[in-house]
C-alpha cells in the first residue's frame, strides 16, 4: 500500500475528504505512485483525436494510471467507459465543474459512455451533522450543473448511488469482501471510531468501475478523470480487480482548482471564497473583489514594480476554468508582470468573464431540470444502451 | 457493550457465526445481558392467546428482551411485526426449521406480519470460498421451506438481501453511521483482517428492524425470535435504535436444536450428523442409525440398568422438534431410563416420525416453488399491505 499524507509528515493532507495546505502535487506522484501525464501522452492523445484540451496543455490534469493502456486498447477498437463522481455535500461550484468540462471533452472526442456517480451515501456517512435526505436533494441539484454542461444523454448515465444500490451492491460486495480493516486503515487514515458505513464506503465508489462490463455483457474498462485526492480509492481498485475477474481501473488526475483566498483548494464549506453555480452576479463581483491576488499595496507601486500573477487567484481562477485561450492567460499575466494592468480592471474582466459562463449555465439548468429523466438511471427504470 | 464468548475464557464459543463447546445457556443470560423467559410471561402469552407452544413450555425459547413491552402494546391495540432470518450457506436442515415452526405459531396467535430476512450477502462475505450466485441460489431453496411451513402469504414477506437492498440500504446506513469499528470488534471479535463488508454487515441485519415502520409509515416495533447466537447483532440494534428516531426491537431467542452427534449444535457443515429438508428416507435411517444416544454397551445391560435420555441425540429430537405431545416424550424417556424400549426400537419411532414429516414437508417444498413469487419481495416489484 501507499503511504497517505498527514500533514505533521509533509506540511499538506490529500485524503478524498480532507484537502490541507500548500499541495506538492509532484511528491503526490511519487507517494501515490502514479505516473506523471508525459507529453510522448498528450501528443498521443492529440494526434488520436485530433485536438487537445487547454486542461491537458497547462497540467491540470497531470497525473495518471494506465492511461496508455486505455489508448492501446482503444486504437485497436476495444471499448472503453468514462466513470467519474461527485459527493453531493451541497450545491456544486466553479471548480467541481474543471473535471465535468473535461469528462465532456472526453466523451465527445472518443464517443464513449460516462458514468457519473453521486454518492449521497458518502457525504451522509462521512459529515456526521448531515440527513441522507439532504444529500439526496443536492445530488439532484448537482445532477442539473452535469447536465446543464451538455452530455449526451444517450451516452451519459448518472445515477445517485441510494437509487442505484440495486446495481451497485452485489459489484461492492465482491469488493467488500477483498479488502480488510488494516487495508481501508492504511490507506484512508481510519481509526476505532471510525464508523462501520464509512469503513465499507470505499467498496461503494469501487463498484461502477466493473458496472459497465456487468451492462454490456463484455469486458468494458474505465478511464476515470478525477481529482488526484481519489486516488486512494481507486489504488485500493486496482489491488483487488484481477482477483475478481475486472480489468484494472486507469486514471487521470487532476490537480485541485484553488480557493480564492489563495490558500488551498476551492471549498463548499468556504462559501465566501468560492463561486457556486448558483450565485448571482452580485455574489460573484463580491467574492472577486475580495480575492486574494498577486497586486502591490499601492496602485502606484503596482505601476512601477509590476504584479505577480504566480501567486494570484483572480490569474488561477482564469488558468484552471475561465479562459481556454493560452495567448490570452499569458498576456494578462504579462501585462500584470510590467505593471500595465491593476487588479481592480483585471478582476472586472474575470467578473465579466465568469457572470457570462454563469448566466449562460443557469439558464441551461433550469432546462436540465426538465431534463433529469433523460439522464437519471435508476433501479427498477434504468435504461442502457445495449 | 457485554462482551463476547470465547472458548479459552468459558469452554464454549456463540457468536453468529461460531458456535462451538457446550453451551451454558443460563450464562449466555447473563453475559448478553437478556432477561430469562419467565413463567410469568408464559402465562400471560397463554392467556392472551388461548394457546401455547412446546418451545415455549419446554424452555426451547427460554430469553428476551422487551417481549413484555411487545406484549403490553399488542394488548392495548398497537402492532408489532415479526422478524427473523436466515443465512442461506446451503439446505435447509431441520433444525432452521424450529424457530421457523415457531414463528408460524406466533404469526398465527398475535395475527401480525413476518419480515423474512434471506442474507446472501452475509454467507458470501463471511465464508471466503462462497459465490454469491450459490449463496442466492441457496436463498431461494430455503424460501421454498420456509413457504412449506405453511406461512399466510398476505402477511409474510421473504426477502433475499440482495434483491431487496433499494429498500434495506438507506436504513442500513443510518445504523452503519452509529456503530464503530469499537463496537463491532467488541460485539463480534472482529480485528484487522476482517473484511470491510463484514464488518459493515451488521447493518444491514438490523434494518429490517425498522422497515415495517418505514413501510407502513407508522411505528411497528418488531419481535425478532431468533437463536440466541444471533444477539450480538440486535444488542447493536438496541444501542442506536432510538438515537435514530426508532423504537428498539424485541426478541425472543432460543436455544440452538443439537447434532445428531450428540455435541454442539445442529451444522449444515456436518451433513452427517445433520437432516436436511431435502433428505430422502434412506438418508434419514442412515443418519439415525449413526446418531449418538444414551443407551448402554449391550442390550442385556441396558434391560437391566437403563439407558440415559438426558444426553440422547435421538430424545433431543425429539424433544426440540419432532414431538409436540409432552407425555410422549416423557413416556419415552421414563421407558428408556427403565431399560423397556433399546436404542434401536427408539431410533426407529423418531425415523418413522421425521420420514413422516419430511414426506409431507417435501410435496409442500415443490408446490412452493410456484409461490415463490406470492412471498419473496423484491425491489421493483414489492407490495405490501398498506
């Protein structure tokens, strides 16, 4: 097993529900033991579909397992399936959108079916305060932001795992059964009081990566774009899927999209320094305005000595999500560097920026309401593509 | 939490899963901390429901908890349900069927629902050589029994976990999130290499301690009669019930029927010294013929001194199930201790008796199997008395 971060060890924590410090993401690779995402693969993947994503270009996604195998198989005409998920804990912001947007890329350029796990079980069984009964309703809610992204509902299989159980439950058995307590322990940091719904959980989040095999009635392996911090999950997969009769799991990982404030990742439980899906535009100006950025104490000063864009939220929040231009993220980083843009005219780009996408996206959510029915499998009512 | 059996501390092991030794029965009262069954509570059973039962008269069902609180409600007006289970390792053997023949009893005298517990997933996860197809075929074969015993169909309803987990999940989650590691390890000598679905398994046992509740939309306590191996699961039950909004379940345990070897319990492993529902008549003789009794080294011995019906495999039979009428057993026992009836005449009464029973038991067996479908409820196409 790999070692897991505690932060008294390395100065940062990356478990799947706990986020903490300054990330070395190059030291995650190593401790993890992933692989790095080369450009021998970018340029792999870009000649195969013939493009590439502006998330793939700058290293967000940046890590992997098995990638290659995936695209061998895939050159040959072998299928594939994209999993991913989310844990309903409430409504879902900007940087739970970075792998959705991606998971989208993917879908359209290799034409494969996604399935999109909500795990209201997870965020019950892990936040003591919680009702399953909220985590179910934000599950809907975040369901309308995966669609409001424009899946293809003929290909996209989202399921809310209280109403898929029927599904998922005898492929987490199998799981269940192959991983003890010093496993889940080692890997997740689990203790005595660790409660016995959370100490199974992993073996939930395990179960649809077999899902589309058990569909389809042939050996249908997942690519699953994720967050590096679910790794642990799917390390824990990897170690028990031969012995079950599954092909391994590969992954790609993402690095985490940063807060506002500068320090950390973006955080529902920090709604001041995080945009959600569902904010206005006078709750987006507010959080920009009191972003952290990379600027001098004076105007004066920023003039003459320039900023630094390196260590900006408002230039980070453009990286990761808002601006897929290159020429245009470097150029405002340029101008910052030489003093020629102030944050407060750079802040009202971002602003403008991210209240279009907002604008856009809500209105396209309030159609994915209408639409849940399309996308929602079910026990009892799931329809699959045969 | 009370602790747990094992053989170096008390020369006899009972956990749900291991029962091993001879066991002290009045001890197990103790260390579980139940209640004896006390004269009392039969009288008043009896007069509430103009009847009796051998198994309780003869102290076979001997502990409780809260039956006098099941009793107290049913009398002023409010329901209960029964419930109770099975793990499906493999056949039916004769002595599943006492608390079953027990529970028909009390189905049939108090008027209420059972709630027919078949828990594929548990054999699975807690026997590592086991498939959970052989596990569920094995719950099917055992629903035929328990629908041979005679059970009203309206107000019976047979679930195999796996089948029915849409509704069982959500309940086991709100138990699975108040017990920890702590707990279990405590109640059932788990420790680290206990698998991640064992261990959350105890869950799912107790929530259908509360789905009568959930499905009638109504308080239902349930009456669990069950054997008293299976306490540990309940006393967790116990422990969180009201915590999470339910009312705790009751029980009524019994002791577990004997092997025809005359040591331990009766064990589907043993098959020797075990009869099964499936058995044929020459299976039976053979078994019977093997079977440990109390008679003595020759015939001329036995005439003359006795033999011992207290340690007899065969007058034990007798006495947990195959005999209903008390003076028969009695006068059986008292011609034995006075050397008139030899082992072989014995034996040959309680064969004629079980190949009686077993024929009509069988021919019940297969008209089960097109009733499979008016008892077992699954997700999808459950329906309940409302």
């Amino acid at each position: 097993m790999q070692k897991n971060h505690r932060p008294e060890e390395e100065g940062f924590t990356v478990t799947p529900w706990e986020v903490e410090g300054d990330i070395d993401y190059e030291k995650l690779i190593e401790d993890f033991g992933t692989e790095d995402l080369n450009q021998d693969l970018l340029d792999r993947i870009e000649k195969m579909v013939g493009d590439t994503h502006f998330m793939l270009r700058r290293g967000i996604f940046y890590s992997h397992r098995d990638l290659d195998r995936i695209l061998d198989d895939h050159e040959e005409g072998k299928k594939f399936a994209l999993y991913t998920g989310r844990g309903p804990s409430g409504h879902t912001h900007v940087g739970h959108l970075m792998p959705w947007i991606f998971a989208k890329w993917m879908q359209d350029k290799f034409d494969v079916d996604l399935y999109f796990q909500l795990t209201d079980d997870e965020k019950f069984l892990f936040n003591f305060d919680s009702e399953l009964e909220d985590t179910y309703s934000y599950a809907i809610e975040n369901a309308k932001d995966i669609i409001a992204l424009g899946f293809d509902p003929d290909k996209t299989h989202i399921f809310i795992d209280t109403d898929f159980i029927h599904q998922l439950y005898p492929l987490a058995l199998k799981v269940g059964k192959r991983l003890n307590f010093s496993n889940v322990k080692a890997v997740f940091g689990f203790d005595n009081s660790t409660n016995v719904g959370s100490i199974f959980y992993t073996a939930i989040q395990s179960a649809p990566c077999f899902l589309p095999t058990e569909l389809e009635g042939e050996e249908v392996p997942v690519l699953i774009p994720c967050g590096i911090d679910q790794d642990p999950h799917f390390r824990l997969t990897r170690d028990i899927a031969e012995t079950i009769g599954y092909t391994k799991p590969a992954l790609l990982h993402n690095k985490l999209a940063p807060s506002l404030d500068g320090t950390g990742k973006m955080s529902a439980s920090q709604p001041k320094t995080t945009i959600f899906t569902t904010d206005k535009p006078e709750d987006v100006d507010e959080k920009i305005n009191e972003a952290f950025t990379g600027g001098r104490i004076s105007a004066a000063e920023q003039r003459e000595k320039g900023g630094d864009p390196s260590i900006c939220a408002i230039q980070n929040y453009r990286y990761y999500i808002f601006e897929s231009d290159d020429e245009k993220v470097d150029s405002i980083a340029e101008r910052c560097r030489k003093g020629d843009i102030l944050c407060g005219e750079c802040k009202q780009l971002l602003k403008e920026n991210i209240n279009r996408f907002l604008s856009e996206h809500q209105e396209r959510r309030e159609k994915a309401e209408k639409m849940l029915d399309d996308f929602l499998v079910k026990d009892c009512e799931q329809e699959f593509r045969s």
